[in-house]
C-alpha cells in the first residue's frame, strides 16, 4: 500500500490517503509539543517508538473486545489504520492523581483513586481543549448518548487492559488520553495511538516517570526515558 495525499498533519503525526478509501497512513514524527503547542521541541527515535508501542498494545486490544483502527505495520514510523471521523473528544482515565487533575482540584501528586475518573476534553485547539462534560458534549453534537456509552465502556476496558499489562513490566499507568473515531458504517473503534506521549508511567519502585513529562517539565533524560519504556513492553508482550 502506496501514501497518496497527506490529508493532515497534526503536531505529531502525518496522515495520508491510499488507493484504498478505507484505509489511511500514519507517519510519526519526532516532534513533540507540550501546552497546547506553546512548547516546541523533539524527542529523538520517539516516532518509531511510539509507532512500535501503539501497534503492539492495539493488536492486543482487538481480541480483548476494543475494537481499533490498527491494520498493518509498514515501516518503522509507518502504520495502516482503517480510515475513520474522529469524535472531537479527548478521553481521559485517571488511576492515580497527576497533571491538570492534580492542580484543578489541589489534590498531591500520586494520590491512588479508589476507583478510575473517567473525563472529557473538546478536542479544539483554538479553544485549549476546554474540559467538558457528557451534557455538554450531547449539546455540542459531537456525540450521541449510545456512542458516548460505548466510548466511556471501551475507555475503561482500555484501562484495566493497560493497567494489568504495565504491571506486568513493573511500571504504573497513572492516567492516559484516548481518542475515538466513526467508521464508514458508524462504527465507533479506538484511533490515534497509545504511547508515552499520551500515557503517564511510573517505575513501579523508583516512581521514576517513564513518559512525556520530562518534557513537558524539562527533567531531562527523556529519549531514554522512551527507550526504557519500549524495552519494558518487548520484554513482556
Ligand atoms: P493532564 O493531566 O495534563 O490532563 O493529562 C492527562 C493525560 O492525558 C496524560 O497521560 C497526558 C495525556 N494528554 C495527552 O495525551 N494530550 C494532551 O494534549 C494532554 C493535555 C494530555
């Protein structure tokens, strides 16, 4: 399968059209931004990582009844994926606080919930993916009651997927960011990636972060921090 025309570049990823209209090429990028793009930066091999990562954890995901757009792997920073519309809400779970839930609501850093928070972001840039609700998303028509029934369903089935298999390579998932996308046919699957740009993980005994905020908070070591992560996943996939 050949790349056509690029159909969007979004700040980390290149996507392109096919011979087949189903079926779409994402190309993953080094680039990295942080703040809603007020960052700017790049962390090196992280497109092949989180190409590599996303792949992997999606092809698992299939079977355990999420469905994805996941199809093929072509290259190192190339993957085809079924083509779909994306719902324009950023999907949030939560395991343990951190990040904007940590200061929205004056709660520590690393403060275990006794059960995950589930949360929903209006995927708009220009307006700083502002934080909503389920009422404020069926008035905004970005979604129906069903498909947001079947998104928060499929978002904590991610969870305890993710949860249990990062506990397998000694690393807690704090939190994480999903998107969903409709099929031709209205289906609703899982898109974008899953990656440590979009996943908080922590060393299970140093709590060492393993992911995107030591960029986001300049820490430093962040390439290895990337290269960390993958070897935990190919050691225990
Ligand atoms: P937050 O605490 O900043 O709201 O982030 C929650 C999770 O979502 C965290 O794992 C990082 C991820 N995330 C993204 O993937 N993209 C984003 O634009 C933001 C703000 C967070």
């Amino acid at each position: 399968m050949e790349k056509r025309n690029q159909i969007y570049e979004g700040k980390a990823k290149r996507v392109y059209e096919t011979e087949d209209p189903e079926l779409l090429i994402v190309s993953y990028k080094d680039d990295a931004t942080a703040f809603n793009g007020l960052k700017k930066g790049s962390i090196a091999g992280k497109g092949v990582i989180n190409n590599q990562m996303s792949n992997r954890l999606m092809a698992k995901l299939a079977p355990y009844g999420v469905p994805n757009h996941f199809v093929q792997e072509l290259s190192e920073r190339e993957t085809l994926v079924r083509r779909v519309n994306i719902v324009p809400l950023e999907v949030i779970v939560r395991n343990i606080a951190a990040g904007s839930f940590s200061k929205r609501y004056g709660v520590e850093e690393g403060v275990v919930f006794s059960q995950p928070t589930v949360e929903y972001s209006y995927k708009n840039d220009d307006l700083g993916d502002p934080l909503l609700n389920t009422s404020h998303a069926l008035a905004l028509g970005l979604a129906t009651e069903e498909e947001i029934a079947t998104i928060r369903r499929y978002a904590l089935m991610v969870n305890t997927f993710l949860k249990d298999f990062w506990h397998s390579c000694g690393v807690i998932l704090v939190d994480f960011k999903l998107e969903f996308g409709r099929t031709g046919s209205g289906e609703i699957i899982l898109a974008d990636e899953i990656s440590p740009d979009t996943c908080r993980l922590w060393d299970e005994k140093t709590h060492e972060k393993l992911d995107k905020d030591r960029f986001r908070r300049d820490m430093g070591g962040v390439e290895q921090a990337y290269q960390e992560i993958m070897q935990r996943l190919l050691e225990h996939i």
